[in-house]
C-alpha cells in the first residue's frame, strides 16, 4: 500500500532531486532512499534501496546509470554518480516527471588504486617482524601486511586533497630485508627514529612527508606528517610537538587505499604549499613548542 497524505491521496515528494551519500539514506516524502553500493563499470551501476515511510516493506533495485525505478506512485532515475574514492560517493536521482528535461552525468568516476602487492607473508615472518620492532603490530595493519607484504604503486598515487604522492620507487613498505630502501624495519630506524616517538610506525616515505599508523592496538587510522615538520632536534619533547601536527588520512588501511587515486594531470587538486600550523622554523622545536 503507498504511502499517503491528507484525504487519502498519494504523498508527493517534496524535492526533485536527491543526492545520496554511501550509508546514509537521504528522505524525499514518501519514502527515504539509500544506497547500498555503487560500480563504475562500465556499465555504471548502483544498489538502491526504497524505504516507504509507514508499514510498506523496503524495496531493493540495481539500476543502471539513466534507469528508473519506483518511489510510491512516483519514478526516479538514477542520475548521476560522483565518487572521491571506493568508499565516498554520492549517487545522485532526480523525479522522471512528464516534463523533465535530461540533463548528462557530470560526475566523477573513481579509479581504483594501481598497486602490486609484493606477495603474502606467514605467522612465522609476522612475528620476526614484531620482534625487530620492539612490540606487535597493530591488528588492522598486521592482516594487511599479512596479505600484500607492502605494495608497489605502478604510476604515481596520491589521496585528493592531500600533499604527498606514493610512487614506483617510494612504495609502501613491506618485509624487504635484502632491500632495505623498501623495508619496514629499516624505515623505523631511517625515517621514524630521527623525527618520532617509538609509539608511531612509518608505513611509506611518499613525496612530501611520511605516513605513518599508530602502534597502539586500538587504533587503525593512517596518519601524514608534512615533510616541512621534519625538521629541528631530535628527543621526545620536539618528537611529542611533531605528534601533534599529525593529519589523518583515513581510518584504515582498506578506507586507505581505497583512497589512494592515481594521478592523472588533469586531476591535481590544489594544495596549500604551507599546510596550517606547518612548523617552518626548527627553532619551534626546541622544548616541543609549537
């Protein structure tokens, strides 16, 4: 049964478009409308999900970019997709009224990451590794590395919006002893120990800065340090100062590559050359002032 306004009749939407963001359902009168997944294809697809405001069951539609599908007495099209990486889009419909005027998809479609995982390590190597570093490795990051042993990029990568980029020769890194440019536990003691306390773990020296995880079991964020912080004397008040300016990327490793774009010269999104609250003076180090 539809749902229905005053005197019985069928309730109208109120807008004529709607713009939904993964995992939140977006209301547009009679019904609120999710969408489950989305796949760029070709052909552009999505999962859409039509939650009818009363007792009517949830109806599921896979649609593809162009096609309609009911909302109550309604129909909607599913317009338009805009992605910013695997896991953030937006899956834009529109109401398909008698008089509506077709407009083309405008929206981005995202690339997934070219990586070549260097193979797989097993319990045995994991904990070797564990051992060299003095403590275990966070869960999220240990079944990563468990199945890639780091990955290298093919073209160069980078995260929209953020300052570094990964390249074939500056990958993330993995168990790599017999090359140590490449290898985790030498990164520790190359590019962590001069600038961060024991509690961080560097994963990859990108252009622009290092990124790095918590070693802290509870915690799977990854983490960049601008390159421009890397600097003034070592020792654990300047190491805590550095802590601070620490910008997450993601909240884990899988939101991570996901993230991770490659770079197309028509796709370099600005960024500042000074992030805010850069250190650019090694004197603002001294005592771990900011």
């Amino acid at each position: 049964m539809p749902t229905t306004g005053t005197g019985g009749q069928p309730l109208r939407s109120f807008t004529a478009r709607a713009a939904i963001r993964n995992n939140v359902p977006v209301d547009v009168g009679p019904a609120s409308l999710g969408a489950r997944w989305v796949h760029v294809g070709p052909p552009v697809r999505a999962g859409i999900v039509v939650m009818p405001h009363g007792a009517t069951e949830p109806s599921y539609h896979e649609v593809t970019l162009g096609e309609t599908f009911p909302v109550g007495e309604e129909t909607w099209r599913f317009a338009d997709l805009d992605m910013a990486s695997a896991n953030e889009w937006r899956v834009r419909v529109r109401r398909a009224d008698e008089d509506e005027v077709t407009e083309p998809p405008t929206g981005h479609l995202w690339e997934r990451a070219r990586l070549r995982p260097y193979g797989q390590l097993d319990e045995t190597q994991l904990q070797s590794v564990e051992v060299a570093l003095g403590h275990p490795l966070p869960p999220d990051y240990r079944d990563w590395l468990r199945r890639n042993n780091g990955a290298l990029p093919e073209v160069e990568h980078h995260v929209p919006g953020a300052p570094f980029s990964l390249l074939p020769e500056r990958p993330l890194f993995g168990v790599h002893p017999q090359y140590p440019l490449f290898d985790l536990v030498h990164a520790q003691r190359v590019h962590r120990d001069p600038w961060l306390s024991p509690a961080w773990l560097v994963i990859a020296n990108p252009v622009g800065g290092l990124l790095v995880i918590s070693a802290q079991p509870s915690s799977s964020n990854v983490y960049f340090v601008h390159e421009l912080d890397l600097l003034g004397p070592p020792g654990p008040p300047a190491s805590a100062a550095r802590e601070r300016k620490l910008r997450a990327v993601a909240w884990s490793m899988g939101e991570f590559i996901g993230r991770l774009t490659p770079r197309e010269l028509d796709d370099q999104p600005p960024v500042p050359m000074l992030p805010p609250g850069t250190f650019t003076d090694s004197r603002n180090y001294e005592n771990g002032q900011p």
